[in-house]
C-alpha cells in the first residue's frame, strides 16, 4: 500500500483544497448569520437610542442599514465563491490548484469584508 498525499483518497485531491474550503465556508457561514445579526442588532440599538427611529426612517439609520445588509450579502456571495471554487477544483482536476489559492484568498476576504462594512455603518451616524 502506498500512503502518499491524499492519505487514503484514490481521487488524488488535496486535503489544502478541502480544508480551506472548510474554513472559508465555517467563516462566510458564521460571519453571515451571526455577525450580520449582531452588526444588525448593535446598529438598530443605536438608531433606537440616539435617533428614536428605525432602519429607515432617517437618514443616518438608513445609511447603516444598507452597510449592514451589504456586509451580510457579501458573505452569502463568498460562500458561494467558495462552494464554485471548491466544484471547479474537484471537477476539474487542472483548475485545482488555482481554486485552492482562490479558497485559500477568500478566508481574509470575508474578513476583511466583515470589519470593512461593519465599521461603515458605525460610521454611518
């Protein structure tokens, strides 16, 4: 038996491949539902408490409301990126290593995407 790379797998794809999808999907996945809600959550308290209004009945909540909703958004659109990337290398076995390094760049993306949009809607007020 030959216990080259791939340990066991007779498909012969890379274990990097798999586990920077992992990441990036457990990433875009928590950061688009658990952080849109606490990004929302924070920004809704404040436009409650120091503005009496709601998303968008004035103009500064509604201008955080639109970062929050582009900030969860751009992380559903990175999951998918990931889960395209992810298809592509494993179907197509001469694409695999650029859709790893295209994996691997998407975890500090999403990221970076997360505090970009976040600290806009801070901004917003």
């Amino acid at each position: 038996m030959n216990a080259a790379a791939g340990a066991g797998r007779g498909d012969g794809r890379s274990c990097l491949a798999d586990l920077a999808a992992s990441v990036a999907l457990a990433e875009t996945f928590l950061l688009g539902t658990l952080g849109w809600f606490v990004v929302g959550f924070g920004t809704g308290s404040t436009c409650t408490d120091d503005f009496s209004c709601g998303s968008g009945s004035c103009a500064p909540c509604a201008t955080a409301h639109a970062w929050v909703s582009a900030g969860g958004i751009g992380q559903w659109v990175l999951a998918t990126a990931t889960v395209v990337m992810l298809v592509a290398g494993m179907r197509r076995p001469g694409w695999r290593r650029a859709a790893t390094i295209a994996t691997c760049a998407l975890i500090p993306v999403a990221g970076a995407w997360f505090a970009i949009t976040a600290a806009m809607a801070q901004r917003a007020f």
